[in-house]
C-alpha cells in the first residue's frame, strides 16, 4: 500500500475544492491518501462542491491500516475562502510541519503539498519564502533542483524567486554543475532513464551570440558544460532561449537560467496539467504548479488536473522507487 501525505495548504484558497475534485477522480485501490489540514475547510468545500466522500478523521498516521482517505485535523480555522490571514499562513504552517514530520519519520511514503501564499506564512512568522528552501534545510539536503514537468516538457531551474536583476550574480559555474550533476543522477534514480538528454539554456539573447551580447555564456555556461561532458554527461552547448523550445521533443529535460525563461513555455505548453517536483529531497515531494487561487476560492471553478497529476507523479516515483 502507497501511503501519500498531503498538506493542505492555505485553508483560504482553492485547495480543499481543488483536493476533494482530485481524490473523487484518483486511484483508491491500495493508495492511502493522508490529509494533514483543517476539517472545517473541507466540510466547507463539500458544501461548494457536492464531492461526497469517505474521508475518516485519525490522530495520527499510526492509525492507517488500510487504503482509504483519512485526515489528521490540525488548526481547524473557521476560513472564509478568498480570505487569507496571518491566521491561514500559520495553518499551512502547521499543516506543512506535521505532514513533513511524518514522511521524515518514513511514515508516509510521499509528501504532496498543495498551495501556500510566500506573504501570510512569512507574515505568521515562518522564516522561509516558500516550500522548497524549508524541505531541504529540515531533511539535511545539500542540493537541490526546482523541476516543473508536464508530458511534453521538463524544466530545472539554476536561479529560482528572485529578482531579475540579481541572477547575472548568482549563475555560476559551481552552481550549474552541481544542479546538472544532481539532475542527471536523480532522472536516472527516479525516472529510469539511462542516460539523459539534457539541453541547457544561455542567460542572454541568442545565447550571447558568440559574446556579443553579454560574456555569461562563454565565462560560465561553456566551461560548466564542458566539465559536465568529462562526466559522460550528455547536454548540449548554451541554446538561445527563444528558439530552444521548438526542440522540446529531442531532450528529456531542460536548464534554464531564471524563473521565467523556463515556466513560461512550460505553462503555455501545459499550465492546467504542470507538476513541480523538488529534486535532491531525500523522499518525493511534488505539488500542483499553481498556486493559492484566493480570487476565485469558493466560486467551485477550480481545476484540479494539475492536482491529480501531482498526485499520479508521487505514485508513479514510489513505484518506480520500489521497483529498482
């Protein structure tokens, strides 16, 4: 039995609609799913909703013993959906804590976390900016890679939130080659590909054109590349980012050098359906790559595909896990 652990998020956006839609359409049969949220949130989106289901309330994850629904309620805010407070942040904090706890503990055999606002848990006083930087400093991880993925298109990215104006100084050859090593070993590890294709984009326009255009490409990216191919890595020459995504079908996955070079052809390609999965964690850990949704919570508009497929990645990874 697949025992998933799902953190809930802010309680004040779409997650618990999104969440009930996705458990009403997923896979039952030897899967455990494991709310760590709020009870009143979910009995609420029941309501919004009409997705009746079977969700029984436990104190712990000791208490699962067979596949099923279950939730562990924790912070039960009587939310306003729509309304996010310091009060939801620390919700999603809580709720992120407990669900972490247990997967550290090897309880559960994955961890999928649905959408929290970077303001309202910063505001309750939660010092991180963000899931990713949270699990990797509690599990111990040394390095870690942001991968935002759909069936047509993979992305990892070398810089990830922060203002454009500072990723020049923060591309560096040490850095890619950490991230391309680690996304190398962990395509083999987690998707049993033998040897991945991987296509590495420039910083600037055409990829510098040759160092007309800014010099990143020839000082830091070029020299990256070439310690990597003395690995056996198979990656490609800096490409220039406008054109590099007409090839999505010839690589397994790509590099980008900042946030929005590569989620913007990765959300118009597959927005409804994108999976973010952090690579580097010692567990699984994916998410749906939206987020909290507070101007239309409680309209029952929300679209859970990308939810559900965050939910098929995490059991599809353990299988694959179980099977090696």
């Amino acid at each position: 039995m697949v025992k998933l652990a799902i953190s809930l998020g802010d309680p004040s956006g779409i997650n618990s609609e999104i969440l009930l839609k996705a458990l009403d359409k997923l896979p039952k049969r030897n899967i455990s799913y494991i709310i760590y949220g709020s009870k009143k949130a979910l009995e609420k989106a029941k309501k919004l909703t009409g997705v009746d289901l079977n969700i029984k309330a436990i104190k712990s994850i000791n208490d699962v013993v067979k596949s099923g629904i279950y939730l562990i309620n924790l912070y039960d805010l009587d939310v306003e959906f729509g309304s996010p407070s310091k009060e939801t942040g620390k919700a999603s904090v809580v709720y992120l804590e407990n669900a972490v706890k247990d997967v550290l503990e090897k309880k559960a055999d994955a961890l999928i976390t649905l959408p929290i606002s970077k303001q309202w848990i910063m505001e309750s006083g939660f010092p991180y900016a963000g899931h990713t930087d949270y699990l990797a400093e509690v599990s111990g991880a040394k390095e870690y890679a942001m991968v935002l993925m759909c069936k047509k298109l993979k992305v990892a990215l070398i810089t990830t939130h922060i203002p454009l104006k500072d990723v020049p100084s923060q591309i560096t050859k040490e850095k890619i080659i950490s991230k391309v090593r680690l996304i190398n070993r962990e395509f083999k590890e987690k998707f049993g590909i033998s040897k991945p294709k991987i296509a590495i984009l420039g910083l600037n326009p055409h990829a510098s054109d040759n160092g007309n255009i800014g010099n990143e490409e020839l000082n830091i990216i070029l020299p990256a590349v070439k310690t990597l191919r003395e690995d056996g890595i198979d990656i490609t020459d800096p490409l220039s980012p406008d054109t590099a995504f007409n090839r999505y079908k010839d690589f397994d996955i790509y590099v980008a050098m900042y946030h929005d070079q590569g989620l913007i052809p990765l959300k118009l390609l597959c927005f409804r359906k994108a999976v973010n999965i952090t690579l580097g964690l010692p567990f699984i850990r994916t998410s749906p790559d939206h987020g909290t949704g507070y101007d239309i919570a409680g309209k029952n508009i929300a679209d859970p595909s990308s939810t559900i497929e965050a939910v098929k990645l995490a059991i599809l990874l353990k299988r694959v896990k179980s099977n090696r």
